[in-house]
C-alpha cells in the first residue's frame, strides 16, 4: 500500500479529532459556567470530577491530534 493512500484517512483523523476537540471545550466550558454560577455545584465533588475528566480527554484528544500531524509531515517529508 502506497503511504499516499494513508493520508486521506490521517486527514480524516485529522478532522475528526479536531471536531472532538471543539466539542469537549464547548461541554468543558458550558460546565465550568454552570459550576461557578451556582454555589451547590460549585460545592459538588461530582460536577468537579466531571470538569476533571473532560479536562483529562481535551488533554488526550490534543495530544492525538499532535500526534496524526506529526504522522502526517513525516509522511510528506520522507516521500
């Protein structure tokens, strides 16, 4: 298999990532608003846990986008 046919499917993990990415720092921030803005749920180990873990799957969701970019330039650089 040609490594050029693996860059259309490193492109679409590209993508994909990226739209996880989005989609867990609009639910990271729409969270912490809800958390600073009212006291028992600021006050709740629940709400924190689950700040913490989307926190947790932005970091990991980053470094894999890092990660198919790195794949990617070193596909194109090795060409």
């Amino acid at each position: 298999m040609s490594w050029r046919r693996s860059l259309p499917h490193l492109d679409q993990a590209q993508i994909a990532t990226q739209k996880a990415i989005d989609d867990l720092e609009k639910a990271f921030e729409e969270l912490r608003v809800f958390v600073e803005g009212n006291k028992s749920a600021e006050s709740n180990p629940v709400r924190q846990q689950h700040l913490e873990s989307i926190g947790k799957r932005l970091v990991n969701a980053r470094a894999e986008k890092a990660e198919i970019l790195r794949l990617i330039e070193e596909l194109e650089r090795n060409a």
